[in-house]
C-alpha cells in the first residue's frame, strides 16, 4: 500500500514537472514584458504581485473547501480554468494588444484559479502518501518545482531572444493541460470526499485555533512569512536584478533564476535523504538566504552574483520543506485542506507585499539598496523567531 501510493505520488509528479517548467517559462515572459512596456520596477512588481494577492483574500475559502470536496475532479477543473485564461494571455500578446493593465487584470485572475489549486494539491499528498513518507514526498515536489525554476527561465531567456516573447506565453496553456491529463489518470485511486462540515468561516476558526494550540506550527507560520516577504520576493524579482543591478539582458535574467533553483535542487534532495528535520534548520538557512541577499546587493561581480542567487534558492527551498513538512505531521486529519490554504496565504500572501516593498523603495532609491535593507531587517526577524521557539 506504501509502494503503491507513492508510485502514485511520482506519477503525479512526473505531470507537475512538464507543468511548472512551461508555467516558470510564461512567468518569465510575462515579468519580461511588462518591463519592455514600462521599464518600471514598480509596475514590474505590481504584476508580479497581482497573482499571488489574491491568495491573502480567497486561499483559506479554497482551503476549506478542499476539505470538502473530491481531490482529483477539482484540480482537473482548476487546470482548465488556467488552461484558458493563459490561451487568451496568449492571443492577446499576439496581437499586440496587451498593456501593463491588461496583465494586471490576467495576472489577478490566474492568481485567484491558483489559490485554488495550491490546497488541493496539498491535500493531495496526505491522501496518497502515508506519514511516514510525507518530508520525503515533500522533498521531492519541492525537487521538481526548483529542478523546473531552474530549465523554465533558462529556456524562457533563449527562446525569447530567439523567437519573441508571444509563442512563450502559449507554453504555460500547454502545460496545464498537461498536468490535467495525469492528474485525472488518478481519478480511480484517489477517491476523497467530504471530511468536515459546517461554515466555510467556522473551518476557518477552528483551522487557526488549531495553528495557535501548536508552537511549531505557529514557528513555521512566522517564519514562512518573514523569509516569504524578503527571500521569495527577491527571487521572483531575479529578472529585475540581471537588468538593473547586472546589466543583463533576457537571458542573463533565466540564469539568475536558474541559479536558484539549482540551489534548491541540491537542497531538496538534501532535505529527501533526511530522516528526519534536522532541528532549527529553517532558522538557521533563513539567516543565510538573507546574508546571501545583502552580499548580492553589495557587488556588480556576475558569478558572486550567480553564487549568492544559488545560497538564496538553497535557504528558500530548505525553509519551505522545513516548514511544510512540519505542518503537515502536526496537524490532525481533516485539516489538511484548510491549514495548507492557510499556509500558502501566508506564503503567496507576504511574497506579494515582499514585491510592492521592493518596489517602492527601489522607486524611491534603487533595487541595491532596497535589497540590502531588506536582508538586514529579514536576518533580525529570523533571529527574534529562534528566540521566541524557546530553545
């Protein structure tokens, strides 16, 4: 039965990582393109916020509803929804019709279809994975999303030089339907139905009642947010930094991303040989990531550059698996649902206002000096959550 499901779970997978790779490639194009249109940080970054926004408002009602529902019929549905949203995206950059406006209203909605889909994937991995293989199964979906970071911008860059930015935005339709094809191949094993009942806001209570009983998972809430605001943020701005701070065009900006998520990788097949979480490791790679930030801020030197993007992508991954995989063996069944959806809008939620930040104080100063306070005020919050754990 353990074989079994996690056979399963690596199917699941094998989808995600054709989806995420096309999906890191439109972000890129996307992200490329309202810098061509308004060669501004900060509508660069009111952008790139405008999808995950919407997760501090409608990610906990799609958590609770994850609860509710059949996994696989939901997230088939989902896919679609962003299948046609990123098709119309496409067309209309084809014809020269999209504005900095435009993407603002696509980028909302793709935003509001993915709180949606972030806890019911999720809830997903408890449902096939048995607990005993759950930091494992953890580790290798955060593998694949940085193994994919790392190719999708770095084939985004290329072929934006090679063949325009429009025919990379059609990839991330391609891969949704993708993953919607295999998600539903699993249609058969995976047959979850309503676990809990009640008001959608009295899931919710119960959800943070059940988060503030717990000191871990209350740690890891904290500090998801406080490296999601100045870690996360500062890697979805990579492309910002190769043209602004390193003077790079398109393609130096994939491999900025790239670098990152070729930290990550090393670091999530770290975390998936582990038996178990080694103690304070977030902490302790949160304080790094944000060191890797400053010394970024501080030189023009390409590799120091490449190697502090690296260290970055390393902490984030490492913080994000720590994080996750100690929620999800603390929280009763039931709950997956609504505390996940909770914790992605934490997640999505402060990396969205981490981008506004970077990009009204870049506006008022420069994205060096915005980085380089950032990463100070990120290294003693870090700090004072280590304290407050009590050990």
């Amino acid at each position: 039965m353990v074989k079994t499901g996690f056979a399963l779970y690596l199917r699941y997978c094998a989808g995600n990582s054709v989806a995420l790779t096309c999906i890191w490639m439109q972000r890129v194009a996307v992200l490329w393109l309202v810098w061509e249109l308004s060669e501004s940080t900060f509508w660069s970054s009111v952008v790139l916020a405008a999808q995950l926004v919407p997760t501090v408002i409608v990610g906990p009602l799609f958590g609770a509803v994850a609860d509710r529902v059949r996994i696989i019929p939901a997230m088939v549905k989902v896919q679609l929804v962003l299948a046609v949203l990123t098709t119309l995206l496409f067309v209309l950059a084809l014809a020269n019709l999209v504005t900095v406006g435009t993407l603002i209203i696509f980028e909302c909605l793709i935003g509001i279809t993915v709180s949606a889909h972030q806890p019911l994937r999720m809830a997903l991995v408890p449902a096939l994975v048995p607990k005993i293989l759950m930091p494992r199964a953890i580790a290798l979906d955060s593998m694949v999303f940085n193994l994919t970071r790392m190719i999708g911008p770095a084939l985004a860059g290329l072929l934006i030089v090679m063949v325009g930015i429009s025919p990379v935005l059609l990839l991330g339709a391609i891969g949704n339907l993708v993953l919607a094809l295999v998600i539903w191949s699993l249609r058969n094993d995976v047959a979850k139905r309503a676990t809990s009942s009640g008001s959608f806001l009295t899931q919710l209570r119960d959800g943070w009642a059940v988060i503030c009983d717990s000191r871990p998972v209350t740690t890891a809430f904290l500090l998801t947010g406080v490296f999601g605001f100045g870690g996360r943020a500062a890697v979805d701005l990579f492309p910002l930094f190769a043209a602004t701070s390193f003077g790079r065009e398109a393609d130096g900006a994939g491999l900025l991303l790239s670098a990152a998520g070729l930290g990550a990788v090393c670091a999530a097949a770290f975390m998936a040989l582990q038996k178990e979480l080694p103690k304070h490791i977030a902490e302790y790679l949160g304080v790094a990531g944000f060191a890797a930030l400053w010394l970024m801020s501080q030189t023009e030197n390409w590799l120091l550059g490449l190697a502090c993007a690296a260290t970055l992508g390393c902490a984030a991954s490492i913080v994000g698996v720590a994080n996750q995989s100690k929620i999800q063996l603390s929280i009763p069944d039931g709950f997956h649902g609504r505390i996940m959806g909770l914790w992605v809008m934490v997640g999505l939620g402060s990396t969205a206002l981490g981008t506004i930040a970077y990009g009204v104080i870049s506006d008022l100063t420069n994205l060096r000096e915005a980085s380089a306070l950032i990463s100070i005020v990120g290294i003693l919050s870090v700090g004072a959550i280590l304290l407050r754990s009590g050990e």
